[in-house]
C-alpha cells in the first residue's frame, strides 16, 4: 500500500500518477482505497517506477512528494 493522505474541502478526488502517467485503475491488481492509498497486489517488476498522488477539487491540485517504489527479486 501506498499511502496518499489529502484533505480539503470540498473533499479532492486522488489520482495516482506512476513515472508521470495516469496508473491504469482498470487493472485488477490495483486498488484505490477510500483513504486515497494506492493498493498493489501480486507485485511485479513492472510495477516499479515513481508514484506520486494529486488531491484535486473545484479549487485546485497539490501534487505528493514523489517516492520510488523498486521491486527486489
């Protein structure tokens, strides 16, 4: 899990970005909690890379600090 924490009112929507792309929620091995957290499940090399969440609402976007997630094995 990839922890996202982002308050505002009115409350923001969470998009994930990996390596600046949009992650493909559509995958079934990718879970956005109602937290706003990123869960990966069965993690592969593929899911490598830099994510970072964006909090957007009516009244703007604050981007995370980017973190980099590597894959061992």
């Amino acid at each position: 899990i990839i922890v996202c924490l982002a308050f505002g009112i009115p409350k923001p929507q969470i998009l994930w970005l990996k390596d600046s792309i949009p992650v493909d929620l559509t995958d079934p091995r990718l879970t956005l909690l109602e937290s706003g957290s990123l869960q990966i499940r069965e993690i592969k090399k593929s899911d490598e890379g830099q994510y970072e969440c964006v909090a957007i609402n009516e009244l703007g976007s604050a981007h995370s600090h980017p973190g980099k997630l590597y894959v061992k094995g």
